[in-house]
C-alpha cells in the first residue's frame, strides 16, 4: 500500500473505534449541550495547548456549527507564535487559571478540554478551576496515554493527576501512542499525527447528536450558515443579533 492508503487505513480504524466505543459518551455530552442551549447559556471550548487548540477553532463560528460557542483561543499557547514558546506555557501552572479568569463561563454553562495527552498543566488547572466553581465539563482526551505516562514526567501538571481523572464525562479519542501512525524502514520516528482528525470527528458528531436532541425537544437549533453561500450573511445575522452582545470574540 501507498503511504496515503495506510494512513488512510490507520484512521478509519480509529474513526471506528470511536463509534463503536464512544458512541453512548458522544451522545451523553450531547445531552449536556442540548440542556445549556436550552436554558440559552453557552458552550465554551479550549483546546489546552499546541496542536489542541485547532479543537477550539473548529467549533468556533464553523459553517454548520452551533452558534452559541464561546471559543477560548488563547495565543500564548498558539504554535503561531511559536512551538517552544506555546509548550512552555502549557507547562506553567496557574497560566490558564489566569486565562480563564477573562471569561465570563457559570455554573450553568459547559466547559470542552481538549488535549489528547490529557497531563500538561494547562489542562491539569483548567479541570480542576472548573471543578472548585462546579462548571460542568467535558474532556475529549486519551486516557490510555495519560495512565501510561510517567508520574515525574517533566510535562506533566506538578499534582500528577490526569484529565480524565478530573472531568464530569470522558470522550476518548483513541489516540495511539505517540499521535503519529506510519512507520518506515530506516527512519526511527513515525510519521502522520492523527489527533486533528480524530479531534475533530468528536467536536462534529458531538455537534450533529446535539442538534438531533434539540430538534427532538421541539427547539429550532441556532446553528451558523456558510459566509462563503449565498444567503450565508443574511442567515447569520439572527444569530449575531442574539449571540454578539454576550460573545465578545464574535
């Protein structure tokens, strides 16, 4: 096989795993989701470090995507900046308490982690703040990576606790050791992450299973059309009126 039909092989696999394994999860988060939007409160994700904050980006105002979304895109821990400066900042505790502080997230909204490795003390700090303030969370993670971590690991959280360990409900994204999936003779590191795909397969059928339960409820989801269609502004606008005022990132 090509190089494309076995990384193409690799992440069906995984996609399968998820809806095979993750299904009842998927759908519990999407009840949770379902209650915040119904009570018209809001949905706050934050991809805790690196390559995991595209998780927050790919709920933010997407095309297709739930409209009441306060994304937490921090770029202290983008790699546009830089990708010793972003894991250095993913590593210092109390960094995101302090990121956190600048959002407006209750009790009665849900807050979305979204980090594969599930140790670092961007993640460790933002389970535990939402825990002492009883905010409803969700982690989308691998909690086999995680256990299999050492506890002295230089980067994990100084607690040593895990993100799964710390989450009101767990949406394992099945992330194999080490992210990347091709091996190839006479090289020693693999090749081709799959966190990105796997990541965004959950936020999506997450998204899709939300919908499907409001519409069940007799709610009208709020959810963004495509800018780039025609009509796409005018549709938008609704939301924008209704959502802007409380999401100042829109």
């Amino acid at each position: 096989m090509t190089p494309t039909e076995r990384y193409a092989t690799e992440v069906t696999a995984l996609l399968a795993r998820i809806v095979k394994e993750e299904s009842d999860n998927i759908r519990k988060a999407a009840g949770m989701l379902a209650d915040v939007i119904a009570r018209d409160r809001l949905i706050f994700p934050f991809g805790t470090g690196g390559h995991s904050l595209m998780g927050s980006e790919e709920m933010a105002r997407r095309a297709g995507g739930l409209a009441p979304v306060y994304p937490i895109i921090d770029p202290g821990i983008s790699v546009m900046f830089g990708p010793v400066r972003a894991s250095a900042l993913e590593r210092t505790v109390g960094y995101a308490r302090s990121v956190l502080s600048t959002y407006p997230i209750t009790p009665q909204d849900v807050l979305i982690i979204i980090n594969a490795y599930g140790i670092n003390a961007c993640s460790i700090d933002t389970a535990m703040w939402a825990k002492e303030r009883k905010i409803p969370t969700i982690a989308i993670t691998s909690p086999s990576f995680s256990r299999a971590m050492p506890k002295d690991l230089v980067a994990r959280h100084p607690s040593g606790h895990n993100l799964f360990e710390l989450v009101d409900l767990v949406i394992d994204n099945k992330m194999p050791p080490g992210d990347a999936v091709l091996k190839f003779e006479g090289l020693r590191a693999p090749v081709s992450p799959v966190t990105t795909i796997l990541n965004a397969f959950i936020i999506e059928a997450l998204t899709g299973e939300t919908v499907n339960l409001l519409l069940q409820r007799g709610i009208t989801p709020p959810v963004w059309t495509s800018s780039n269609v025609p009509g796409g502004d005018e549709a938008n606008k609704e939301h924008m009126a209704r959502f802007a005022p409380r999401i100042r990132w829109l």
